[in-house]
C-alpha cells in the first residue's frame, strides 16, 4: 500500500526571536552608530549655547544670555527670521512650479529639441555656483532687484531648478500613461491632468523638491552675501555670522552656537515630519518598466 502523505512540501521553520535579534544586530549598531555620529554635532552646539564660556553673553552659569544676545542684534532676530522665511517660502513656491510643469513637460509630451533642452538644463549643475553671482548681480542691479528678498529667491530658484525638474520628470514618468489617457478620453484638458490626476500620484517627487529647496535656500549663505547691503533685510545666516565677530576680531560663540540651533530647529522639525514622502519621493521611478 502506498504511503500517503497530507503536505508533501516541507515547510520553513520560522527564526525564533533571538535568532532574528542576533541577525539584526550589526544593522542596529550601525544605524546607531551613524544616528549618533550626525546627532552628536547638533547636541554638543545646543548644550554649549546655554554654557558658560568666557567672553560671551553667558559667561556663569547655564542660561539664555546667548539668544538674548542674538535676538536683540541690530534690527532684530524676527526680522532676520522674517526675511530667510520668506526667501525660503518663495524659493520653494517658484521652484515647485516651474519644475512641475517642466517635468511634466519633458516626461509627457514630444517636442524638437526635448533632450538637448534636457541635458543643457542639467548642465547647470557642473557650474560653480559662486562664478555666476557676480553676473547675477549686474543682471539684478539692471533690472531693479538688487538688495531685495526677491531677487535672492530667483537667484536661489534658477540654481534648484536643474535637479528639481529631474526628480519631477522621473517622478511624472513612473505614473502609466494610461492615466493620463483615461482622463483624457473622460475630456480633461491637458492641464486638467495635471491637475487632477498626476499630481496627486508625484505627491513625494513634489515634496522631495520642495523639502530640498526649502533648505538649500534657508541655509544659502552665499547669494545674500553678494546680493544684500541692506542690515534689515539680511537673512539669518548672514546676520549670525556679522555678529560672531566682535571688537578686535574676537569670536562669539555663544551667540554663534545660538544661531546655529535657530537655524537648525525649522529644518530638523520639517525632516521628520516629512521624511516618509522624502523616501518615496527618492525611491520614485526606481522600479520603473
């Protein structure tokens, strides 16, 4: 008689829990160990503000002399917060625009000239920020925006604006087509795609870019320091570093320290709240075709 057996298939025995902890361990001290090499400069920077060290506002005890310190310089910290916000703001709003509608360009339609406008656009890249703010200068000064918030955003825009319309045209293109068709034969115009339809689907490309020109622009130190003379419309990063340097070139690093925490908050607090649609945002197209 023949044997009969009920699950011919052998079946996997499951790790127990201390065979999977043992496996993960070197991905735990890892990560650990890099959480703590990038964590550890912000920590020191926040505990050493409110320290005591000679020469600076907080020279006994623990406290806040050293933001009070950086509040109160020269027009104020809220006008300099003020003024790097609004930057920032509008960086982002002109860098999301123009880019969405490029990469929805370049991933969706068929024109002459389409990957030659392409490559020459990514070819901003391999050119050094700091040669083109002088020429920017000049063409700003002509044009009547020289030392405004404005100019320094399209300043800081144009120079987002190559990787911003790659991730957005990467992002556009790991959407089917068969979308953009679906709606079309339901009598949505082009736009009304766009608007409707691809968007919501590129929601991680879009806050991909506007994550990376919100910090590219609130920490951009360059462009206001060529493009602004006016105190009262410096932005944050250009009034900390007039202030850390006192009578005869003496250092404040207390205030400095100070600076460098308020700089740091928006940008660590916009990270975590968003680093989910960042990841997607990065993994888009990846799995593509």
């Amino acid at each position: 008689m023949a044997t009969l057996t009920s699950n011919p298939t052998v079946r996997r025995r499951r790790p127990t829990p201390l065979l999977r902890g043992v496996v993960r361990t070197p991905y735990y001290v890892l990560t650990g160990g890099l959480a703590v090499l990038f964590l550890f400069p912000l920590l020191w920077t926040t505990v050493a503000s409110v320290s005591p060290r000679a020469g600076t506002a907080q020279s006994e005890g623990f406290g806040f002399a050293n933001y009070v310190t950086l509040a109160n310089y020269q027009a104020g910290i809220w006008t300099y917060l003020y003024n790097s916000a609004f930057v920032s703001l509008l960086t982002v709003a002109l860098t999301l625009l123009i880019s969405g509608l490029g990469g929805y360009a370049f991933a969706r339609f068929s024109f002459p000239g389409k990957d030659a406008l392409f490559m020459v656009t990514l070819a901003i890249l391999m050119v050094p920020y700091a040669t083109l703010l002088i020429p920017l200068y000049v063409l700003l000064t002509r044009v009547g925006l020289q030392n405004s918030l404005v100019g320094v955003a399209l300043v800081l825009t144009m120079f987002q604006l190559p990787f911003s319309i790659f991730m957005m045209r990467v992002s556009f293109e790991s959407v089917p087509k068969e979308l953009d068709e679906a709606a079309l034969v339901d009598g949505c115009s082009s736009f009304a795609v766009l608007w409707r339809v691809l968007l919501p689907a590129v929601k991680p490309g879009l806050i991909t870019v506007g994550l990376f020109a919100f910090l590219a622009a609130w920490n951009d130190f360059m462009a206001p320091l060529i493009l602004i003379n006016d105190s009262n419309r410096m932005t944050l990063p250009l009034a900390i570093a007039n202030l850390r340097v006192q009578v005869q070139g003496i250092v404040d690093y207390g205030a400095t320290e100070a600076g460098v925490v308020i700089l740091a908050l928006p940008c660590c607090i916009l990270f975590l709240l968003l680093q989910r649609h960042y990841v997607r945002g990065f993994m888009s197209g990846a799995l593509k075709g």
